[in-house]
C-alpha cells in the first residue's frame, strides 16, 4: 500500500513538472510576443532584443509567472479531496 502511494506521488510529480515545463515555456513565448509586438508598435525603441530582455525580465518576477506554479499545488489538492470523498463519505 505504501509502495502504491509512493509511486502515484512520483508519476504525479514526473507529470506535474512536465505540464509546468510546457506551460511556462508557452507563457513565456506569448508574452514574448506580445514584446515584440510592443516594440514595433511604439515606433521601435531602441534595439529589439534589449527592450524584449527587459521586458522578459520584469516578466520573470511578476505574479503571473509565480501563478504557473499552481500547478503543483492543485492537481493533488484535487486528487486528495477525491480520495478522502471516495473513501470516507
């Protein structure tokens, strides 16, 4: 039994990281874009890569960024919730 539990905790983390992996390398690529976009809107100041470094940079410290961690704190809260329902109501 507690073999079984160690192993559903390790899949579920191997796939928890690979979902996180995928999405915030997706995050980050659209909020590239939207940089990039950005810096030809506003009539292209400065170099590109610097003002797209910059921005990817403020990016790196925003909430939204830490937001994508959720991803390890949901998934078992919701697997847990439904083991104990399943079991004990």
């Amino acid at each position: 039994m507690i073999f079984a539990i160690a192993r559903l905790a390790l899949m579920g983390f191997v796939i928890l990281s690979v979902i996180y992996v995928l999405l915030s390398l997706y995050s980050r690529s659209v909020r590239r874009e939207k940089l990039e976009n950005a810096w030809e809107a506003e009539g292209r100041p400065g170099e590109r890569e610097e003002f797209v470094r910059a921005g990817l940079a403020e990016y790196d410290s925003s909430l939204r960024r830490k937001l994508i961690l959720g991803v390890y704190v949901i998934p078992p809260i919701v697997v847990g919730t439904l083991i104990y329902a399943i079991n004990y109501w």
